[in-house]
C-alpha cells in the first residue's frame, strides 16, 4: 500500500496545511467492502489466469515440491519486498524521502508530511500491478519447478494485494488534476478551492 497507515510513525502523522489555492486536508477514504470482496475477486481470477498460464508454460515438466510450504513461503515474502520496494522507487524516482512499516493492517511505503501531485500518486500507486507482474511471468519460464511455482504466487498475492493501489487510483480518477495528496496517519487530499 503507498499509503501511510494507522500506527505508522509518530512521524508520519504530521500533515501540513494546505498551501494557498487550496483546501484541507480530509482524508481520501477507504472502502472495506471493496478492498475484502475485491481483494478476494481479484485472488481467484489471478489465480486462475496465471495457473493456466503456469500449466502453459510447463507443461510436460510440472511437479510440484515436496516441501509444499517453501514456495508459498518464498512468494509472500518476495511478494512483500516486490511490492513495497517498488512502491518506495516510484517514490524516489519523483524525489520523496519515504518511509516503510508494518501497521495493524499490513505493510507500507509512505512518504510522511510531503505534498505530492494526483498524477505521481497514480503512478506510485500503480507501481507494483505494472513493474512486478512481469518479474513474476519471468519466474514461471523457470526451468527449475519450485521458482517457477514461487512465480505464481508472487503473481496471485501481488496481484490480490494491488487491491488498496486500485481503490486508492480509482478514487483519484475522480478528482481534479490539481489535487494534491498527502501521507499522515492514512492518506489525505487537498482540493483547488475552485473544485472544493
């Protein structure tokens, strides 16, 4: 998630004022509804597009480990690493100083107290559905069977976990271009005064 969190850093919950033109802050919301049932959706049809995929792709050779636990195991936490580490290069790439840590509902990057534009917010968010996905189709050409497999679970968790970047890009398609956002103790908008 590219959002700052609730028991994020004492840091991050300092949000500025908003800076003349604009109004705020509020928080940008979130739908627990949407994220559990399309978290969910988004597990099955992941899984089911990229097992036949896997199948594709292996066919003749596939074997599942012995050690069923292993690549579960291995794609959860490269999972983790893949997704928050892209969202912290998009981060940097547009020059924010960030944060990562682990909240009551999962792990995050955020970029505490700086004032960033709805389109590199998009992007950041964006991030991890768009740069990790090929890493994990890489994976699945593995000719060794338990990368291949950690592969595919790379792709299903990254996958289903985009959930919160979706929702979070869905909301921002709806407001001005000029909105800017802001990390504190979850995420926050400032609106043009024109649009408030």
């Amino acid at each position: 998630m590219a959002e700052g969190q609730p028991g994020a850093s004492r840091k991050s919950r300092v949000v500025p004022d908003p800076p003349r033109g604009f109004t705020g802050p509020r928080r940008l919301g979130r739908s627990s509804l949407v994220l559990t049932v399309g978290g969910a959706v988004l597990a099955v049809v992941a899984g089911v597009a990229f097992f036949t995929f896997y199948v594709g792709v292996q066919s003749g050779s596939m074997r599942w480990v012995r050690n069923l636990w292993l690549p579960p195991l291995a794609g959860l936490v490269l999972t983790v690493l893949f997704h928050e580490g892209t969202h912290g290069l998009a981060y940097r790439y547009f020059g924010y100083d960030i944060e990562y840590g682990v909240s009551w509902n999962g792990f995050y990057t955020a970029a505490p107290g700086q004032l960033h534009g709805k389109l590199e917010s998009i992007a950041i968010a964006a991030a991890p559905l768009v740069l990790v996905t090929p890493v994990g189709v890489a994976y699945l050409f593995a000719p060794i069977q338990p990368l291949a497999q950690v592969g595919l679970y790379l792709l299903v968790l990254n996958t289903a976990g985009s959930i919160a970047d979706l929702e979070q890009i869905g909301r921002l398609l709806a407001l001005p271009r000029e909105t800017l956002l802001c990390d504190g103790d979850q995420t926050y908008i400032y609106l043009p005064v024109e649009a408030a």
